[in-house]
C-alpha cells in the first residue's frame, strides 16, 4: 500500500537531509524500531483500518511526561480512501486516548500547502499556534510547517464527541474529493 501511495505521499513524507548516509528503513527494521520505542514509552504507532482492511497510520510521537505532557501526532491514510473521515476519526480517537492516559498537551504539526491535512485539524478543532520555519526535512528540503494544538481543558467531552457532532451538523460546503474504490473489492 505505501508503494502504491508513494508518489501522492511523496510532498509529505519525511527525507533525509543531504550528505547524511541513512539507507531507507526495511519494513521489519521499521517494525523493530517502533516497537522499542513503544516499550520505552516514547511513541504509540497505530494502523488505520476501514471495513476490515489497512488503509494508514497514525504515529504518536514526542511522548513527554514531567511538566509538560506533550506529544505530537503525525498520520497518513491510503489516497483511495482519503476524505471520508477516516482520518479526523483515527486522529480524534489517539488524540482522546492520549489526554486519557494524562497528557496535557497534543500538537500536529502540517505543511501549509496540505489542504488536506489542514482539514483535518480544522475539523477537530485544534487551535493554530503559528509557524515554525524550516521545521522538518520533507521532500529534499527543509519545509516550513503551521503548528496546531489543543490541551485537555479545551476538549470537553473529547475530540471523538467534538468531531461525530460536526459531522451531524451536515456536510462540509467544501467539495470533497471523490471517494475511492471500495477496498473489499480491491
């Protein structure tokens, strides 16, 4: 599925910078990886599903306790899926586990040309909080991203709640893209 996604996830993708010698990640060294770094408590990955199928991630990482309590959510949902909700849902639920466990603080961090994405904090009600230059290495360069938060006392009775009530309230005036093939069927 990466594969098959790879050039419509390209523009948002973390790289390498230049001149720094990191071979590309084999699928089980990445498994490997993200699984020592759930034990030590650093970040919780999750998969994404849609009726039974694999259809992304959402990585919850920066996990820090003491004072601050923060983490930062990164995700990526497969393109014939995408604008159906799937991800504001995956979003809210980690976001809504997260203050559960104790976090204060959850931030998404979002390139300003990803439409998309920007949607999705929208939808969620994160508050923007500015912009950070030349933030992360995306694409071959340094891109510029817009930093998005909420804490546990603006969430009342959770993002899930949040986003399942806006979504009752009736469409979004916006066009959506058009939805993909059923993946039951691919």
């Amino acid at each position: 599925m990466r594969a098959r996604n790879a050039q419509w996830l390209r523009p948002w993708d973390a790289t390498s910078p230049a001149g720094v010698s990191e071979l590309p990640p084999t699928f089980g060294h990445m498994v490997r990886v993200l699984t020592s770094e759930a034990r030590m408590g650093h970040l919780m990955p999750f998969v994404v599903t849609f009726r039974g199928s694999l259809v992304g991630q959402v990585t919850v990482g920066g996990i820090t306790w003491g004072s601050l309590r923060s983490a930062h959510i990164g995700y990526w949902v497969d393109r014939d899926v995408a604008g159906r909700g799937i991800i504001p849902t995956a979003v809210a639920l980690a976001s809504d586990h997260l203050f559960a466990i104790g976090l204060h603080r959850v931030e998404i961090n979002i390139r300003p040309e990803n439409a998309a994405s920007l949607r999705v904090v929208e939808k969620l009600g994160f508050r923007p909080e500015g912009l950070r230059p030349r933030f992360l290495h995306i694409d071959g360069g340094w891109r510029d991203h817009l930093c998005f938060a909420l804490t546990v006392e603006e969430i009342g009775e959770g993002v899930l709640a949040r986003w399942h009530r806006a979504r009752a309230a009736g469409p979004d005036p916006r066009p959506a893209s058009p939805p993909g093939p059923d993946p039951r069927r691919s």
